[in-house]
C-alpha cells in the first residue's frame, strides 16, 4: 500500500515537472525581435537546424546540418517566433559545406546558403554582424533556437527559445570532462556555458551571440546540459576568411 503510494507520487511529480518544461535547457520563450537574425532551415517544411541571417540572402548555419542534403528541398523561415508559421517562407538555392568538415571530429563544422529570393529586412528579420576578433573567455553571450528542451525528451517547443552562457576558451574548455574523456577541442571552436543553460538537438546551426556579434554557431556537445560538459560552438571568428570568399562564390552564381 505504502509502496503504491510513493509509486503515484513520484508518477505525479515527473508529470508536473513535464508540463513545467516551457524553459528549456533553462531557456525562456522570446520575441523574434530579440534575435531577429534567428532563422529555422526547414525539410519538407519540417525545422532541423537553426540558422542566422548575414544578409538578405545568405544564411549562415552548421555543416553537419546541411550534409547529404539536397537544396531543392530545403527551405528557411525568417521573421517568425514559430517556426511552423508566420515571417517569411525562402527556397533555398544552394548550399555550401565547409570542404574540411569531419563528421568525426566535428572540425570546420560550417556552410553558407544562398535564398532563392532575397528576406525583406526588417525589425522581426535582421542581419547579425559578424565578430572582429575571439570572444574573449568569461564574456556573455546568448544562444537561441527551436531545439530540445532537455535531452531526453521528444517534445519539440513551437516559440522561440533563448538562454544566457558564459563564453569559455577552447584550452580551457579542452580541461573540462571532454578532455579527460578523450575529445578535443580545437582552436576552431570556442564553448559556453552557465549552470545548466545550454542549446540541444535541434538547436544545430544556431546563433551564439554576444555584443550583437555572432561569435558562434552551435555545433555539438554531450548530452545536453550535462555537468563538466559545456556546449561547443564553430568559433566563427576562425572562419572571417571562409565566410567572405564563399559569400562571394555564392553571389556570382
Ligand atoms: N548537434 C546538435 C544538433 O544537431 C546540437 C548539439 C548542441 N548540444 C549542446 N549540448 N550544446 O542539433
């Protein structure tokens, strides 16, 4: 009898915490015009990743998000908090993967997109500068995005969410769990982190922004907020050179 009662308890508090779950990896809900450079890179009009818009017709995303994908059936969503509807629906009309992205070490995890018709820039529907130099390690930044709200769970959130980190070095961040299990964190990419904030499946492609600068685009990690392993980011700084002679390619064509 006893046993049954704890049982119904625990099965009441795992639903509640269930239905608390509006805060992601600790994120909350926000208006587009807080990160109106945030879009969702669609699949048969089903979001993926996460991108960030770098002019009326570039979007800059991860290349791990993009590999084996066919731009005829990729499309974006800009201007929106949901990525099911609202702002404005882009075809996508070709994309381009970073050459050195390794599926396996997850380096120059990078690619680039060109819209088959230039967004109409606006409040909800903005580009996001690009950074001059590293962040430095300690400074905020804030990462946005329709992925997971915990690792674990199936549910997808429908508005917008976005959470505070902290920018952490790639030496240092080689000194968390992921170096003292054998993964390596390269000089390409930079990490963040704060309590258990963090970005998750879902979230890939997305912005990290810190002073209006997009110093990262979210990459991987393991898990999801999970202790000693903070979130790791393509430092996008690394890749100034990358962006601009691409962007260039990408315009000629
Ligand atoms: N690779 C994931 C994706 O495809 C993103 C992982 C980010 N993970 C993290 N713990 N920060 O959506």
């Amino acid at each position: 009898m006893r046993i049954s009662y704890l049982f119904l308890l625990l099965l009441l508090f795992s639903t509640m915490t269930v239905l608390d779950a509006n805060r992601i990896v600790n994120g909350v809900p926000i208006d587009i015009r807080e990160a109106p450079w945030q879009v969702s890179i669609q699949k048969y009009g089903f979001h993926f990743c996460g991108g960030s818009i770098l002019s009326s017709q570039i979007i800059v995303t991860a290349a791990h998000c993009l590999i084996n994908m066919d731009a005829k059936t990729l499309s974006i969503r800009a201007g929106s908090r949901f990525w099911k509807n609202g702002g404005q629906v882009m075809k996508v009309a070709k994309i381009k993967a970073h050459d050195g992205f390794s599926p396996k070490k997850y380096l120059n995890d990078i690619a680039l997109m060109r819209l088959a018709r230039p967004l109409k820039l606006g409040p909800l529907a903005q580009k996001i500068e690009l950074p001059t130099s590293v962040p430095s390690d300690g400074s905020g930044a804030s990462v946005s995005g329709w992925g997971l709200l915990k690792a674990e769970s199936r549910e997808r959130p429908t508005i917008l969410q976005a959470v505070k980190l902290r920018i952490m070095d790639y030496r240092k961040c080689q000194k968390t769990k992921y170096g003292q299990n054998g993964y390596l964190i390269s000089r390409q990419m930079i990490c963040a982190s704060l309590n258990s904030n963090d970005a998750c499946q879902g979230d890939s492609g997305g912005p990290l922004v810190s002073r209006k600068r997009l110093v990262g685009i979210v990459s991987w990690g393991k898990g999801c907020a999970s202790l000693g392993f903070p979130g790791v980011y393509t430092n996008v700084a690394y890749y100034l050179k990358w962006i601009s002679t691409e962007i260039k390619k990408l315009t000629n064509c």
